[in-house]
C-alpha cells in the first residue's frame, strides 16, 4: 500500500520538478526581456519561446528520470541529490542546445539561456533542499514510518524482514513477530527483530500499541480460528495483510468495514485487506488541501487570535492555551491546542462534577459546565473559535481539517473493540457529529457510528460538504 502511496508522491513530486523548470524558463524569458540594462536587455521576436518551452518540458522529463531524480530521499545525503539534479539539468541543457542546433534555432538568445539555467538549478535546488529537511526532520520525529507487526516467526517473516530492510524507503518498521508457539517468544527471528508475543495475545499489542498493519507469514493451519484474529485486527482499524498459500475459504471477510484486495507487499504477493479509503491519490489531495489551507488560515486569522489572547487574559487568571494528551491515527499520542474556556484548575474540578456527565460512554459532558470562563469562554465554544490552535496541530501532521475528533487515551481505554476503529484514520477539526443539529443530545454510540460512518464512505466531496457545514456552524454560532 505504501508503495502505491509512493508512486503518488513520485508523481507529485515530477509534477512539481516540471512546474519549477517553467517557472525558471518564464522567469529568464521575462528578466531578459524587461529587467536588464541595455545592451543585455531586450528579445527578437522571431525565434518561437513557446516550442522551446516544449522542448524543455520533454527533454527535462527523460533527463529526470534518467538520473534518478525521485529514488527514496532516505537512501541518500542531500550532497548526492543535488550533484544528480544538476546532472540532470546540464545533461537537458545540452540536449537542448544540440536539438535547437540539428533544427537550426539560432536566434535563440544565450544570456537567457543561461539565466534559465541558472534559476532552474537555484529553484529545484531549493525546492528539494527543503523536502529533505522536511522528510528529515519528520523521520527523527518517527512520523514518516509505518508500524508492521509480523504474525509468524519462519520463512516466510524472515522474507518480509528482510523486504523491509532492503527497501529502506518504503517507510515502514518493524515491530516484532507473533507466533503461535509460546516457546518461541523472545527468540530472535532476523537481526534485532524477536518474538514479542504469541497471537492469542493480539488484542493486548493492537490495543496497547501503535500498529498500523498487521501481516500473516504463516500457514493458516497453524492458527486456529484464524478468522477471529482477522476479524479483531480489522475490528480496530488496522489493515491487513496476508503472504499467500492460504486456504482462502478459511479467510472471512467483513461486508462494509474491510475491502480484500491482492497487492504486492515489497515484492511479496500478498492478499490485503484494507479498512480505510484506498484513494491515494485523493488523499493526497486532502493532506495538500490541510497544509495550505492552515497556512493560509493562520495568516488571515492572527488578528482574532490577538484579540482572543486579551480577551482570555483579561477574563482569567491562567494560559492563554489549553494543552491535552490525545490520541491521533492508530493510537499515536499528540498535544492538542485550544484557546483556554476554562478555569485554570478545570480539570482538578471534574471528579467533583461526575454526577453531572449529561453524555454516556466513556465521554464526559456538561452543557451548562459551571468551570466555563463567564462571557469569553461561552462564546469561544459557541462559535468554535476555541478550536483555532488546532491549525498547529494540522502544520505538525498530528490532525486533519476533516475527520474523527482526537479522544483522550483514558476515554480510548473504555473503548469497545468496534469503536477502536474511528482512529484508523487522521483526527480532524470536525466531522459529521460535529455538523449535527443538537449534537450533544446524540448519545455516544451513535456518535461513534458517525465516525466510522465518515470512514468508511470518505470521498473528497464529503470533506468538502463537512468543511462548507462547519462554516455554516460556525457563523450561526451553533456550536456545542
């Protein structure tokens, strides 16, 4: 899955190499034309800029590819990344000049060229200098990787090991094996991985650790009810894969939560069965649209985060900022940002306040919370305007605009296995509860049957729809 994941990016960041190099070209062509004194200054009219620009485009894309522009940036130091895309530039530049020389474009002017040249190498330069810091910089964080736990101890995990190991780029580690054998836990299985568990205890390890997906290496009749630790594993959220050689009957698949699919797993043919969207592509679209879109709504919104700053502190005695441990995608702990509506000793209150809980389940609610700050906090909740720290949490990777609200790990704790599901994929500012009318009446298993709901028909569309009714919230001050 990752490695369809990956060709997307590739794709992206092809897309991205192409849009630089006409950018570099239009920016020569424009400095050439108006920006420089004379006698430098200044183009003829007659050479055609347009089926240059052409030229570039195809000569620029073979040259990318033939240098290996878009290998996995954790195999290489930046040294190496740039020295192939200067390679890559010089080998296209002089594929150019040979092209326009066969077709005899001799009025082509040279000081542009070589401004072209130049801001193309400054531009993808720059560009990929900056996506390495950032991958970098997301790896030592441990948030560009992909938790796998291995079910098998034999051959066949020691395959998907070393698959792991010989495709470092792929973004996922492993965890440890499960094996049915209990005598083989602690054994080594390949270099530092070992035995960590037998399988009977799979609902411990997917409910006490990050797993992101789960891998059967061993033959089905070495696990008895196999289906019920497929079912357990997608039950939660976590996609499945399985190495062939299987009695495929034995396999029971899950109508609405899972979608089995035969992929490649690093090489290894494997039967995947997945439990969120499988659009990549679309995704990809929707982790752009998050980025620039907080960007975007932090520069605009600064005044009013100014002027919520006075107003909390004028209010109350306390931070400006409320922090929280929650739980974001598969289990994975983050820091939550809101503007504080509370009393500075809010949370030391609540035990106090349990009799009051208006919501069942695991959540804690009250509708007329007395800890709430007078004025200021109210209409902070009300206009969901308490949320707005949360683009940090967007700009870190932790949160989506869209998508399943981040539970506190106690109330994660109480979970049934079912409702586990909601954090198969990203957090979000709001989702479909959060757009409902009356929304705290809704009791907490309808709540959560939303989530899984939004999970299990995302689209682009929906998101948008969601996004559109949470400003509609927002501005009629419906919230909470």
């Amino acid at each position: 899955m990752l490695r369809e994941q990956a060709r997307v990016f590739t794709g992206a960041h092809r897309a991205l190499d192409i849009s630089l190099t006409v950018a570099a070209f239009i920016g020569a062509y424009m400095i050439k034309k108006d920006l420089l004194p004379a006698p430098f200054g200044g183009l003829v009219q007659k050479p055609n800029y347009y089926l240059i620009l052409l030229m570039i485009i195809i000569i620029w894309y073979l040259s990318f590819a033939m240098f290996d522009l878009y290998a996995p940036y954790r195999k290489q130091d930046f040294g190496r990344i740039f020295r192939n895309m200067f390679k890559a530039v010089s080998v296209g530049m002089i594929v150019l000049i040979v092209c326009m020389y066969f077709f005899k474009m001799t009025d082509i002017s040279r000081i542009m060229l070589g401004l072209f040249f130049i801001l193309n190498v400054g531009l993808l330069g720059s560009s990929k200098g900056l996506v390495y810091w950032i991958l970098a910089r997301y790896r030592r964080r441990g948030l560009n990787f992909r938790n796998v736990l291995i079910v098998g101890s034999r051959e066949r995990a020691r395959n998907i090991i070393d698959a792991i190991g010989d495709n470092l780029g792929s973004g996922y580690t492993v965890m440890g094996c499960l094996d049915p054998d209990e005598s083989y836990v602690g054994k080594k299985v390949r270099d530092d991985i070992r035995v960590i568990g037998t399988v009977d205890q799979l609902q411990e390890i997917l409910t006490g650790q990050v797993v992101d997906e789960l891998i059967f290496a061993v033959p089905a009749k070495k696990i008895e009810d196999v289906g019920k630790y497929i079912l357990l594993a997608t039950q939660v959220g976590v996609s499945v894969h399985m190495i062939p050689d299987w009695h495929i009957a034995e396999i029971q698949s899950i109508p609405g939560i899972v979608s089995p699919r035969f992929r490649n797993f690093l090489g290894i043919p494997a039967l995947s069965l997945v439990t969120t969207p499988n659009h990549r592509a679309e995704m990809l679209i929707k982790n752009v649209f998050d980025y620039t879109s907080a960007v975007a709504l932090s520069i605009l919104f600064l005044p009013i985060f100014l002027l919520i700053v006075v107003a909390i502190k004028v209010s109350s005695r306390g931070p400006v900022f409320f922090r929280q441990e929650r739980s974001g995608l598969n289990g994975r702990r983050f820091m939550l940002y809101k503007f504080r509506t509370m009393v500075d000793d809010a949370e030391a209150r609540r035990g106090e306040l349990e009799g009051l809980n208006e919501t069942d389940g695991p959540v804690f609610k009250i509708k007329n919370d007395p800890r709430i700050i007078p004025y200021v906090g109210t209409f902070l909740r009300k206009t969901s305007l308490d949320e707005l720290p949360q683009l940090i949490n967007i700009l870190r990777g932790e949160m989506s605009f869209i998508g399943p609200r981040p539970p506190i790990p106690a109330e994660v704790e109480q979970y049934d296995l079912w409702q586990r599901r909601r954090l198969s994929m990203k957090p979000g500012l709001t989702c479909i509860w959060q757009c409902t009318p009356n929304r705290n009446d809704v009791d907490f298993e309808s709540w959560m049957r939303m989530d899984l709901c939004y999970i299990d028909t995302w689209s682009l569309r929906l998101d948008a729809k969601l996004f559109l009714k949470t400003i509609q919230v927002v501005l009629l001050g419906s919230g909470r």
